[in-house]
C-alpha cells in the first residue's frame, strides 16, 4: 500500500508539472539545461557526433551524495521490463509502458553490454541501443530508425524520408568531495514535417520533465542504499 500511495502521489505531482510544462513555454531554456553547470553545458561528450544536426538538445545534471560506482548499479538497470526510469511511474503506465520502477538493485541487469537494447515500451517505438559504455563512467544510447520500416539505418548514406535520430547519454563524474555529478544529455534529430514539429514540441517538453525526475529518483535511492549500507 505504500508504494502504491507513493506512486499515485508522483503521478498526480507529475501531472501538474507536465502542464506547468506545457502551459510556460518561455520557461523552456531554463528546463531543458536543468541543474547543468555553464561548463557542463558547453561540454563536450561521448556520443555527440551521432546526432551531429540535432533539432533538440537537452542536458540535465544533478549531484549525488555517493560514489560513480554506486550510482552506476542503479543506472545500468534502466528500461521497461527491467528497473524502469524512476520517474513518473504512473504516467508511463497510463500509455501502456507497464512500468514497475524498482526500489532496489537488481542482480540480473547489472551486466549491461554494448549491443544490448533497452525498451521504453512494450510495442510502441523501437528499444534504444547501448553504443558505448565506461564502467562506472559513462553510458551512451541510440535510437536510430526509419520509422516507416522500422529498420535501422547509417547517416552517411541515405536517410529516410521519416526517421528519428536520438542518443542519450549518462556521465558519471566524481568529485574530491565524495559526490558525484551525474549528466543526462540527449540530441535528437527527425524529419521535419508540421506533423512532427507539433509532436516533438509537446512530447519533447515531457521527455524533459521525466527526465528530470529520472535523476532524482536514481539520486534518491543512491544516496537511501548508501546509508543503509552505512548503518
């Protein structure tokens, strides 16, 4: 029951800043660089020249009272039918993602590899891919597709007619202090089209939301298993 309580709590919280979101536009630079450093920001990163035309950028940081190896448990782990986003939990499950955020360290998921898929839905999209990892350091995801066949395709040849083009990173950067700064960056890049320019404004403006609360929840729960482990 609490757990339940919990997520109808973060739900209904997420739905009232998922129309904030949508209803203050002129807010959206100050979202979209969320908790980042100006330093963080002009950064450059593993995966940047997968989308190297990106009509959407974001980059979130936030830092975590807990080493990069800690942290790293609870960020390998992410992905529908694995340990979920930590996030909006019950909106995800509102379209169907079926979502079960986890309160723990899985022990199965913990062998993340390039090559390896994570889903964001059980039928809806296609899985991002692991491109590029450092253990305890760094995590790099695409999501490249011709969206009519669903198939995968190379930017220096031809691209589709509809595609999207996303990545998603994670870095992980510890500090003398004992904490570590995680970062979230994603470049995306699609058709251009009104029918996608409406989507991506709306989805876009969420995927940030989430995002964010993505961070707090891994924050939360690093720093909750480090004094549990403490006492």
């Amino acid at each position: 029951m609490p757990g339940k309580l919990k997520n109808l709590g973060e739900g209904l919280t997420g739905i009232a800043v998922m129309a904030t979101s949508l209803l203050t536009p002129f807010l959206s630079e100050r979202r979209r660089n969320w908790g980042a450093t100006e330093k963080e920001m002009q950064g450059n990163y593993p995966g940047d020249d997968l989308v190297t035309e990106p009509k959407g950028v974001y980059i979130h940081a936030i830092t975590i009272n807990a080493t990069a190896a800690e942290i790293w448990s609870w960020l390998i782990q992410i992905g529908q039918d694995r340990g979920g986003f930590y996030s909006y939990e019950l909106l995800e499950n509102m379209i169907g993602c079926k979502i079960h955020t986890a309160e723990e360290i899985i022990a199965e998921f913990q062998t993340l590899a390039v090559g390896d898929s994570i889903p964001m839905h059980p039928s809806m999209g296609s899985p991002y891919m692991v491109v590029a990892m450092e253990l305890e350091r760094t995590l790099v995801l695409l999501q490249r597709v011709d969206v009519v066949t669903g198939k995968t395709f190379e930017p220096d040849k031809k691209v589709p007619e509809k595609y999207q083009n996303m990545s998603w990173l994670f870095s992980l950067e510890e500090r003398d202090d004992g904490t570590t700064r995680l970062i979230s960056r994603s470049r995306n890049d699609w058709n251009q089209s009104l029918g996608n320019t409406i989507f991506y404004g709306i989805f876009g403006a969420l995927t940030i939301e989430m995002d964010r609360k993505m961070l707090k929840g891994i924050k939360e729960r690093a720093e909750a298993n480090k004094k549990t482990a403490a006492s």
